[in-house]
C-alpha cells in the first residue's frame, strides 16, 4: 500500500491580467507609461492619417488651397472654431514627436540589450516624457502664436 502525503505544494501565485476597471487605480511604473504612450501615440497618427493627408494637400497644391488651409485654423469649419482645430493638431505634434522619441528609445534598448535595467528604463522613460511634453510646448506656443 502507498501512504497519501499530507504535505501538498505551496499555492503557486495567481497572475492575472489587469481588467479596464481597475487601471485607475493601477500604479504604472515610469517605463510603462512611455512605452503605452507610444502605443497610443501611434494609434492617433493612424486614426488621424486622413486629417494629416487633407493638411499636407491643401498647404502644397495652391496658394488659395493655403489660404483655406489657414483660415480653418483661424477662423474654423464645420461648426468648430479655428482654437479646436489648433488644439487636434496640437495632439497630432505631440504623437508625432513622442512616437518619434519613444520609438528612438526602443531602438537603442533593442540594439544595447545588454545595457538596459529597470533604473536605465525609468530614466529613458522620464527623458522621453520631458522631451515630447516639452518640445510640444514650445511648438504649441508658435502654433497659438506666443512668438
């Protein structure tokens, strides 16, 4: 006869993926936040690739196409002023340059494996943020016409 063992294992820890519910109250780590903020930023240049084809085409095809051009971030169209229009295209800065940035630092982590630890990641991370937020502040300000 065998003896049934009365020791069983230790519970294994359970994982589980974050539900929608509780992400705000998730504590994202710095690295985290940059790299969701690359996936988003890449999302609003996707989604926004209409308007971003629609400016390219009517800055370059005429004068009076630039005109029109101007005058939507001026005065507005559709029902919605020229200062709405300026702030999604303020957006569109801010993705552009932030998934540039991001996309930069995940170059260099992909090529330098080797070098990366988890304090390297927070400090690249937290580089990158300053960069995009700041870059698109100075450009916001020429946008809105501060100088």
């Amino acid at each position: 006869m065998t003896e049934v063992s009365s020791h069983s294992k230790p519970a294994r820890p359970e994982f589980r993926n974050i539900d929608f519910a509780s992400l705000q109250s998730y504590r994202w780590p710095m690295a985290s936040l940059a790299s969701g903020m690359h996936r988003v930023s890449g999302a609003i240049m996707f989604f926004l690739m209409p308007f971003i084809i629609w400016m390219f085409d009517n800055s370059i095809s005429s004068e009076i196409s630039f005109a029109k051009f101007k005058a939507v971030f001026n005065v507005g169209v559709l029902g919605i002023p020229g200062f709405l229009w300026k702030l999604a295209l303020l957006g569109l800065i801010w993705a552009g340059l932030h998934h540039f940035i991001a996309g930069m630092r995940h170059l260099w982590m992909d090529t330098h494996h080797h070098h990366v630890t988890k304090d390297f990641g927070r400090q690249t991370a937290l580089v990158v943020m300053a960069m995009s937020f700041g870059l698109t502040a100075i450009l916001g300000a020429k946008l809105f016409g501060l100088y």
